[in-house]
C-alpha cells in the first residue's frame, strides 16, 4: 500500500495537504489513486493514542470497506520531537553516528 506511505508522508511534511485530508478525505483519499463508493462513510483517526500504525489492519479496513460500509484512515499527527541534552558519555558513544567503541579501523569502513 504504496499509496497509504506517500499521503501519510506528504501530510506530514505539507499542512495545505493535511488541511485538505481534514476538509475532504474522500477526495484526498482519491488524489492518491484510492477510490471508495459514495455510500462508504470516511473518518481519519490524527491521535496518535487512537491510531493503529499496523499497516495490516489499514489494509484491511480498506479491503472491509465496502462490506461493512466505512473506512477508518489512521494518520498519525506528527509530533514535534522533544528536546533533549545527552550526557557526555551519550554524545561519546554517538559520534557522526557511528558507534565509538569500534576503534579497530577507520570510520569509512564501518560504514
């Protein structure tokens, strides 16, 4: 579900797209290629308490939409990442990313 990871994604990055997810979902869910009937009532899930991130049980209630006549779309919200101090010896063991206790060769070839 190619289509679910991009608009996920380009929610996240574009607040004109995730205004348009909350105006109109079934067109949004329709400029990613994801058609449903009329009579399929849409509700986007953005708590990320309420939200599943499972991709199974997303591609199942698209599958289960027709039959059961709703389609619940989990789009996380996209929280702002804390700010956090690290100790020194969290910043020694995160150098350039790679971890400092491997000192037997250069950085380049643990890469």
């Amino acid at each position: 579900m190619a289509a679910y990871s991009r608009l996920v994604a380009d929610v996240w990055a574009d607040p004109v797209r995730e205004r348009a997810l909350e105006s109109d979902p079934r067109e949004f869910l329709a400029g990613y290629g994801l058609h449903l009937p009329e009579d399929v009532q849409v509700r986007v899930v953005r708590d990320v308490a309420d939200a599943d991130p499972d991709l199974q049980v997303q591609v199942e209630s698209w599958e289960l939409a027709e039959s059961t006549g709703a389609f619940v779309l989990f789009v996380p919200s996209l929280l702002p990442v804390a700010e956090t101090e690290l100790a020194e010896d969290e910043l020694d063991s995160v150098v350039a990313g790679l971890d400092s206790s491997c000192a037997c060769c250069c950085p380049c070839c643990c890469t």
